[in-house]
C-alpha cells in the first residue's frame, strides 16, 4: 500500500500542473508577461514570494489536516 504522503504530494503535484496548463489554456499572453516580470525582478524579491507561497501552503495544509 502506497503511503498517504505519497499520494498526497502526488495529488497536489497534479494539481499543479492543471492550474498551470489553465493558466496558460487560457491566457497565454497574460502568462507570458508574467513570465518576463518574473525575469525581470531582483532574486531577493523572488526568493522571498516563494518562501511566503510555501510558507502559506504549509500552513494551509496543516489547517486542513487538522
């Protein structure tokens, strides 16, 4: 039996990519703009969002799981 661990990161990698390729379906040039902002930002700017997405997604599945 797989671990619940497992298939909850599996489900959430899914979840992932359909609201990427949503995203992108969508609104390719809207994508695509974000894109070259994101390119255009400093790495501390970056590096910052994405430890606040992943702390809030923490914190969002612990709400969940409890």
């Amino acid at each position: 039996m797989r671990s619940l661990a497992v298939v909850d990161f599996l489900i959430g990698v899914g979840v992932l990519l359909v609201l990427e390729g949503v995203m992108l379906a969508a609104s390719p040039a809207w994508m695509r703009r974000a894109m070259k902002s994101a390119l255009a930002k400093p790495d501390n700017i970056l590096r910052a969002v994405g430890i606040g997405s992943a702390v809030a997604g923490l914190i969002l599945i612990w709400i969940i799981r409890r």
